[in-house]
DNA sequence: GATGAATGAGAATTCATTCAT
DNA sequence: GATGAATGAATTCTCATTCAT
C-alpha cells in the first residue's frame, strides 16, 4: 500500500464546481505536484504562485482555473496527508510488554518513517503555515489530537504504564515526528533501521514499560 | 537565574557600527522586546516591520537606525537564545538508575520548560524562518547538534543505555523540544507537574534504563 | 536612415528570459520611449519609476514585468544609443585637406547632430549617471574608446597633422559631444547651420591642417 | 596664485546668521572639504549628508548649524569654483598668429588645467545637479556664458578667424573643459603636457590662424 | 481550456531634516 | 557649539489575483 496509490486529490474550490475531464485532471495532477515540491524547497510563505506554475510547466490563469489561491491547493495536500496518517495512527495494535509487543511498535513505526518520507514536505510547511492561518492550525490540532488519541488508548490498554497516557501520547508524537523532521530537513545523516530500532526501544520501554531484550 | 538575568542583548549590524548611549540601548531593548511579541503572534513571515514598530512604539526609521532588516532584529533575538540554550544543556549533572538519577533529570527538564516558556516564541519563529533562510538553518542546526552532544554525552556515561546514544539524545531533544511546543501554540491543556513527571519518566527508563520506583 | 529604423529595443532582464508577444512588445516599447521622455526632463537620478509607468500609463507593476529596475531601462536605452553612435563613427570616411575632405566631415557632423538630437537625453544622464554606477561608466568608457579610435585612425591617416593623433581624437569628440549638449540643454540659441561649419572649419583647419578656403 | 588663498568660503545661509569664532570657521571649513570629496566620489545626487558628516568628522546636528542642507554647502563650493574661473577667463591676452600667440594660448590652458584639477570634481557634480535644479543650471549657464564672452572678444580682436566668434568660444570652451573631464574621471592616461600642446595647437590654428609652427 | 499581460495593494528601505540633551 | 536620536515622507519592488485573447 503505497501513499500514491490512495491520493484522493480532491482538488480545490473551483475545481470542485466543474467537471474535469481526463485533461484537466492531469492538469490539477501535475499542479499539486509542483505544489509538493515548491513547499518543499522553499516553504509555505516563500512559495510563490509563480514558482509551482513554472515546475508545472503552466500558466497563472490556470492555475486559478483550478484552485482559488495558493492555501486553496495547500489545504489540499494537506487534506491528503491527514487523511493518510490519521489512518496510520489507527493501525497501531496492541503493544505487549515482550518481544510480540516491539515488534508490532517497530513495524507501526517503520510505516510511519515512509509516510513521513513521502507526505514530510506538507507537513513541514504546514507547521510554518500554521503560525498565521487558524484554519491550518485547527486541521492540524484536530489531526495531533486523533493520533494522539489512538496512541492513548493503546497505552492505557497495555495496562502497565505508570505514565499519564494521553500526555505520553504527545510525547511520543512529539519525538517521532520531531526526529524525522531533523533527520529530514537538517539532512542529518542516521541510518534508518538504527533510527527506528533507538525510537521502538525508547518508547517501547520507556512508555509501555517493555522488558524484552533489546532486539539486534 | 532567571533568563531575563543574562540578555546581553548584542544588536543589529547597524547598532554595531556605532556606540550606544543610555538612550540608544533603551530603545534597541524596547526593539527587541517588540520583535519577541510579534513574531510570538504571528510567526516570522507574517510579521512586518511596521507591527514591531507600533508595538515599540517608535516610528520606521528608528527601526533601521538599530537593525538593518527584520532578519538581522530575529538573529540576535535567536542569539541570545540559543546561548542561553547551550548553556542550560551543558547543565546537565550525571543520571544514575536511581532516584538521585531521576531528580537530576527532573530538574534539569523543569528548568528547561522555564527556558522554553520564555524563549519559546523565538524557537517556533526559528523553525518557520529556517525553511527559506540557510543562515538561521545553519544556526539552527547548530544549537541542535550542541544540544544533542552533551546529552548523548550523558547517556554514554551512564553505561546502560542499550540505545545508540547519539540517536536516543536526538530522539529526546525532539520529543521534549516538540511537546513543549505542542502544548504553547495549540494552547492544550496539560498541567505542566504533569508534563515534567511524564517526560521524566519517559526518559529516564527509556533511555537511561532508570529503575526507580515512579514519583508522586 | 532615421535613428527610428535601427532600433534594436533589447529590452531589459526580466523580458529576455521570457519570449515576448506583439503586445508585449508594444508594451516595452512604451515603457523605454517613457523612460527617454523622462530621463530628458528630469535627468537619471530624479526621473522615478512612477514617473515612467505614468508616461507610458501602464501600471507599476507592468514595469517590474520588462525591467529589473530603473537601471535597467536605462541600460537598455544606453545600449541602443551606443551601437548607433559606434556605427556613426565609423562611417567618416577619408578626410582631405581639400574642399572634398571639408565636405566628408562636414556631412559627418550633420548626421552627428541629428543622432545627437535624438539619443542626446540618454547621453546626458549617462554622464549623469555614470558618476555612481560603474557598470555605466565602463560603457561609456568604451563608447568613448571606440569613438576616438576611429577618429584617431583618420587623423592619422591624413598624415598632415603635427598633433598627437588619440589626444586630437579625444579632443574633438569633447569639443563635438559637449557643444552640442551646450546648445540642447541650455537652450542656447545657435543656428544649427552655423554651428555645423564652425565645427567644421575648426576641425579641418585644426586637427587636419585643412586649407579649403572658409565656404559659404 | 595657488586655488587655495583665494578660498572665499562664504558658508551657507545659517552661518550667515551668526557671528563665527576660529572653531566655527574651522568647523564649516571641515565640512567644505568633506563635500569636496564626498562629492567627488558619488556625485551629487548620491552624496549625502551623513557621508560628509563622516568625513568631516562631526555629526548631523552640526551639519545643519552651518547649511541649510545639501545644496546650500554645494552651493558655496560652486560659488567659489565659478569665481575663480571667471577670473581666470578674463586673464587671456591677446592671440597674435604668431608664436607669442601661441605661447599666451598655451600658458592660459596650462593655468586651466590646474584650476580644473582642483575644482573638477564641483564642476562635474555641478553638470549632473544641473538636470533637475534650475538653481544650479542658471549658475552654469552664467559661467558658461561668461567664459564664452570672454573667448569671443579674443577670437573676434584677433580679426583674423573666419569662424563664428560666439560659437567658436562655446566649442573651445566645450572641448577644453570635456577633454579635461575625461581625462580626470575616466583616468584614461594622458600626458599633460602632450595634452596642452594638442589643445593649444589645434586651438590656435583651427580658431586663431595660427601659423606658427607647431612647437615641441 | 489555456495563456500571457496587466494590475495595485502592501511591505521594505532610505535619507534629509528636526529635536532634546 | 556640538551631538546622538528620532522622524516620516518618498520610493522601490514584489506578488497574489484578475483580465482579454
């Protein structure tokens, strides 16, 4: 199940009052895309129309035949990515105490580390976005509070853990997509099996109180 | 100690080309203050000249008399945070398995939660400035690494920790950075005893195997 | 051959990375003929961008969409006058002692005043400019050598005249270039006819030891 | 007669107001010659005020207790140029054909030369403050026409030329002033001598009927 | 559907001049 | 007399968005 294979690309506000044929969907396509990339390079604020209009080899009327402004396509990257994490947040089983219970938390963590490859663009450049725009802020604080939410629960199911489960929640949140962003943005060279080992161990003891040998 | 203690306050470009009287350094605090409110509100990009100017209460060209742009006001403002984040990382006593161990990680979590209240706005302002500007990256990245060394440090000292030590102090920078973040800008209702015990215990059995009963 | 036929309109850097249309074109070439309009009355430094686009009564922003900034109209005007006037100069042909060599260069001068007439406001706020920017100090450093070369080569050529063939050169273009700038900027009455054999008659007689006898 | 002891050094319409002790003179005299320079440097459009306080080594406030702004000092700098070089106009003998002709021409330009080495810089600044300030032009346009007067009696008591004496004045005063400015600004590397022989020359038998034969 | 062109509000920056000490 | 500080009008430039073809 890779990430390209659920894009729903709703597509913005004037996009969604026609009818698009094959053309101008591959259009809309090629214009999230470029959305992606320029976010990347530049973030959110510096971006300019201008530069995602020129990666997608168009034009600026076309770009607003398709969406309304610039946080018009941005809201729907990130209607794309919150939809997939969120899903992944559910994934999560239940986390035992022994050898089952990491590995079940290294593999939850290992499909993140690809989610957060593919999707970490979008979610860089809403952090920046988020400062200003509340709508930005309230689809992100409602995206943190169901993952956190999942995570809760599965702590609080584990039964062991003597820390508050919610507030682990965020913490691990909070670490695992922290990490990921510096590796990721800082170009900080980790291996990633090592990462992934070092955050399952982290939070398999640490929070759901593991006692299984330290695997590898 | 508290962080208002060790502003040195060092200036902007074109603050340093000249000396400053009891006049000039007032209204470069009063500039600097200002800066912190604004960018506390609403993030790097969004803030104009024009709004810490009106919060400083001075007008445009008093503004260029002590800061050359409004990256050159961040960047000491950024300075002088990361000193003093540098210096409280450098803060950090041994961490046994034992309570003593526990206490030492507490406190020194309950300092930086102080730091961070305070600096905090600077921090988030940074991250968003970090995405277009190398230079603030190239800072950023810095204070990162400093950080992460002296705790990895500590936990290759302590001897037990399974994890790799590098990846684990950059796990918990990221977790603890990112939390405190959480709770600031999403405004999210968690007692800050709370936070500090949860983060404590996190961190003292997940990374440094602590084996001490948990407080309270 | 009126100036009007040769006009290559280069245009300035941000026109050339994009291919432009008829109505672009036309475009353009309002914007530079507004700016000849408004370097004439106002001279380099005082004419301002508002006043350009108001002449040419497009927008502000239309004008950032063919040039840079000021100068780099100014240069594009720049450019165009200093190939018609390298041109010019090359076109004096032998220069006698006789009444035919009074002729050659007396048809030579006519033809100078009329390019002169022309492209004179873009000479004179060269000069203008070129006190601060470099960049228009080296083309009219050029343009001058260029000039001079030519003039020095016929001097020479002659082989009748005891002067120093470059300085003579030099000489004449000072005395050609800055009477003419006397009489358009200062609005000096001086018939134009008149003017032309006197620059004549001096000329031949003084650098080229010409004997014909005064005409008319 | 060196150009310094005849320094006038009328001052600005403040200083006029007031009464002036050794320290002021001194003081306004600070600021004359750090106009000189700072005008010869960037012109006079792009000098400003805080570059010659720099340079004289005071400060704004001080700069305004003895002009009333930019132009005000730049105009006694003018004032002064123009009154020497009125004087030295009027100090051409007679022009004889003959080698003592010559030789008056000659020691007349020689003279000029050094006036112009040291006030060049005003006069250039002076040419490109013209453009916009009428104040300025009107100034020149007087210089201008008392230089050419002065010529034109020459030319026409020599009753020799067959030239148009006003326009020949102007078109000597052209050359020998643009010459000399293209010399001291384009630093194109001249000999002086060399240059005041070639003017002299091409002076005395293009606009005098000089015979003599050519010297050196 | 697509495109190049045009627009203008908004933000940054400079600098001559005035002011308080 | 002298000075550092403050001011704000004037300009430049950018870029999201609309328009005409």
């Amino acid at each position: 199940m890779a990430p390209e294979a659920t894009r729903t690309a709703t597509g913005g506000a004037p996009a969604q009052e026609r009818e698009l044929r094959a053309q101008g969907r591959k259009t809309m396509r090629k214009l999230l895309d470029a959305g992606m990339t320029v976010f990347e390079r530049r973030g959110y604020h510096a971006a300019r129309v201008d530069d995602i209009v020129k990666v997608a080899r168009t034009s600026h009327g076309t770009f607003y035949l398709y969406f309304a402004n610039k946080a018009d396509l941005f809201r729907a990257l990130v209607t794309e990515a919150a939809e997939e994490m969120a899903a992944h947040a559910a994934s999560l089983g239940e986390v035992g105490a022994d050898d089952a219970g990491y590995d079940e938390l290294r593999k939850w963590l290992d499909r993140f580390v690809d989610l957060y490859r593919h999707y970490g663009p979008v979610v860089r450049a809403w952090t920046e976005a988020d400062v200003e725009d509340s709508e930005f802020g309230r689809l992100g604080a409602q995206l943190l509070g169901d993952f956190a939410l999942t995570l809760a629960t599965r702590i609080r199911d584990s039964g062991r853990s003597p820390v508050h489960p919610q507030i682990a929640a965020l913490a691990m949140v909070a670490m695992i997509e922290r990490l990921n962003y510096y590796v990721l943005s800082r170009s900080i060279d980790i291996d990633r099996d090592e990462m992934i080992d070092t955050l399952a161990a982290i939070v398999h003891v640490g929070v759901f109180r593991g006692t299984a040998r330290r695997p590898r």
